[in-house]
C-alpha cells in the first residue's frame, strides 16, 4: 500500500479541481445560447419556421428574427436548430443538429377568415392576405390558420376548417343555390325566398330555369349581390320545375297554349293575368309557351305561334265576347258621324256584322271593299258590334 505525503495529497487535489474547471469553462463554451447573445462562432440554439427553400439553402423565421441555414427544409414546417453562427450579422448559420419540432413550440400569430382562390390563395377577413399555401379546403370555407406573417404572406403552419358562411357578410365568400330567372348582366337568382344578383365571369353563360349552385364575394347592396371569379364557381345542378300556366310560383316554369289578347313589348294571354316577355306575337295568334315566373311576370324560354290568326275561322255568324276573333266580309255600307267616330256594316252573304270605326283607329272603308279584322265582340246600341284594338288588326282588299 502506497502512502501519501500531505504535500502530495494537496498537490493530488488542486489537481484535480484544476480538471474540473477547465471542464466546466469547456462546457460553458460549448453550451448553445439564444441567437440576440450570440456571437460570431457562438453555437445558438433557435427554433422557427421554414419561410423559403430553394436547393440547399433555407429561411427559418421565429417571428422576430431570421437565420440562413444551407440545408434543404420543408416549407411551413417548424425547426428547432443548433449551430454555429458565422457572420456578425446573426443570420448564417452551420447547422450541427435539426430536428422538427410541433408548431406549438412557437408564439404563433392566429387569424380567422376564410379560404379564397384567385390569381393565388388568400385569406379573406374581408381584408386579402396572400397565404404561403393553398388550403385542403372547400374555397370560400370559414377557417382559423396558425403562422407567421413574413414579407407579404401569411406563412400557415397549421389551420382548423369550420364550414361555409351561413349568412352573407359584406367583402366575404358566399354561397347560394337557386334558379335563374334573369340572365342578363347581372344573372338574377330566386333562391326560395329572395332575389339575388350575380356578376359572372368574362363568356360563362347560363340558361332561364338553371338550377345552379354559384360561389362568390358578397356585396350586401338593397338587393344581395355576388361577384364571382372563377367558372368553376358556377355549378349546374338541375332544372326549374315545369307546371301548368296558371299554378306556377316564382322560379318555375309556366307551360300553357293560349291566346294573344294584347300585343306589344309584352303580351296579355287569355289563360294568365300575368304578362309574358321575350316573344313577339299578334292579337288573337294562339302561341304555346314555356316560360318562366318573376315577380310578376312570365319571360319566354320558349315560344312558338301555334295557330296564326289568319288561320282563325270567320266568326261574323258565330260571336263570342271575352274571346279575340277574326272577321271577314264586304263592306255594304259605312256611315262616319260629326266627331270621327264610323260604323260599317259587314257581310259574309249569311251573316252581318257592325263595325266600330273609332277616330283614332284612322280606317274608314269604302263601300264593297273586302274588310278582315281581329278584335273582340261587344254591343252598340244593344246590338253585337266588332271592335278592334288597332290599325295593326284590320286589312283591306288584302293590304294591312
């Protein structure tokens, strides 16, 4: 057994302590610090999001600050790094360890909006944010993301999807579905229960009685309106439902063969007090029509003149008030009183009929001339007389 002096034993234990210094100053050394107490050829330790990747060379960003790392990351995706700072600006770093950590090690930002598809993707609060990336989602979805912003992008690293707006706001994505009824610029859609105004694309066209579903950018103005983007936002989906004249509501579509009883812009019908738009016909034609109901009115989808009216019978022995008919004779004789009001008395060798020649039609026949007329049956002096609505429905000798 080997025995020790006490100067040995003194010497064995400054030694010693000496060792355990030069370990502990090592190790402070080489201990990572946080990058603002850093310095050139410091080893840090810093945790962030991946801003840009190209290559080898990446950006991770903590909300404050950001390092250069020479290693190829995820876009979006959180990095705890350790290395070795290299440049006295605090931004290039040699990465001695990378690890991927939750996104929840960071003090991310919050923000709630909803997902939008342009020239890019966006995040609509209604204010636009340009997002890194496009979402898994529906496009107009209501959605809370998690990032950082960086540049001009909001960098998401997570988010939580929560469902297409129930109401239309002002400036964000709404949806609806309903049936055309208009389909001028601006469409027009009955959704049931409202009116709703719709901005289409450059060339997207769609039909009176399109069932459609339409996403787009509300505007609340006195009446809702969408602006849309895309013409993939705009889905056919069915068509309006067809009922008999008569027993449509707003958005269907009226079917019905009937008589003109007013020409014009718009036509009056013998079957509905509602107007039809969008067909041209003369009095007393019989037309068959699919059309489709406003407010109030019908417009034309389509319309064809079923029975012209020069093909009605000749009604002088067969009168029948409430319903436009034709007339065709002689003239026998006319008489034309002070105020420019006329009577003429016409022929078809069984039967004779009177004439009402008002001043403002502007038509007086001559004695044997052959007359044709379209107007409606009525009385004068308690006996049947013919009276027509305009100059457009009366011909003579063939000439109208």
């Amino acid at each position: 057994m080997i025995k020790l002096t006490k100067l040995e034993i003194v010497l064995i234990a400054v030694s010693i302590v000496s060792i355990l210094l030069l370990y502990l100053i090592g190790a402070e050394a080489t201990t990572p610090v946080p990058l603002e107490r850093a310095e050139r050829g410091s080893l840090i330790n810093f945790t962030g999001v991946c801003v840009y990747s190209q290559n080898d060379f990446s950006v991770l960003y903590d909300g404050k600050d950001t390092i250069v790392l020479y290693d190829a990351l995820k876009m979006d995706k959180s990095y705890r790094v350790v290395g070795k700072l290299l440049d006295e600006s605090k931004h290039s770093v040699e990465a001695l360890r990378i690890n991927e950590v939750p996104y929840n090690a960071l003090n991310l930002d919050s923000i709630e909006g909803a997902f939008w598809i342009d020239s890019s993707c966006y995040l609509l609060t209604p204010q636009r944010i340009k997002l890194s990336k496009c979402l898994n989602i529906t496009k107009g979805e209501k959605v809370k993301v998690y990032g950082l912003f960086y540049g001009e992008r909001f960098h998401v690293v997570d988010y939580i999807p929560k469902g297409l707006l129930k109401i239309p706001i002002n400036g964000m994505p709404f949806k609806i579905r309903g049936i055309v009824i208009r389909n001028t610029s601006p469409i027009t859609i009955w959704n049931g229960s409202e009116e709703i105004d719709a901005y289409l694309p450059y060339k997207t066209k769609l039909e009176l009685g399109d069932e459609v579903e339409i996403m787009g950018i509300a505007r609340l103005y006195s009446t809702l309106t969408l602006y849309v983007n895309s013409p993939s936002d705009v889905k056919v989906i069915g068509k309006a439902k067809t009922v008999p004249v008569g027993k449509e509501t707003i958005g269907e579509i009226a079917h019905g063969v009937c008589q003109v009883t007013k020409d014009g812009i718009s036509l009056g019908l013998n079957c509905t007090e509602l107007k039809l738009y969008g067909f041209s016909a003369n009095f007393g034609d019989i037309i068959e029509f699919y059309g489709i109901r406003r407010r109030n009115s019908l417009y034309c989808i389509e319309c064809t003149v079923k029975i012209p009216r020069d093909e009605l019978p000749n009604s002088i022995c067969n009168p029948d008030f409430g319903t436009p008919l034709k007339i065709h004779g002689k003239v026998e004789w006319v008489k034309v009183y002070k105020n420019g009001f006329g009577l003429a008395n016409v022929t078809n060798e069984e039967c004779w009929i009177l004439v009402k020649l008002p001043k403002s039609l502007g038509v007086y026949p001559e004695v044997n001339e052959t007359l044709t007329a379209f107007g409606f049956y009525t009385t004068y002096r308690e006996a049947p007389a013919f009276e027509i609505p305009s100059r457009d429905d009366i011909c003579l000798n063939g000439s109208c």
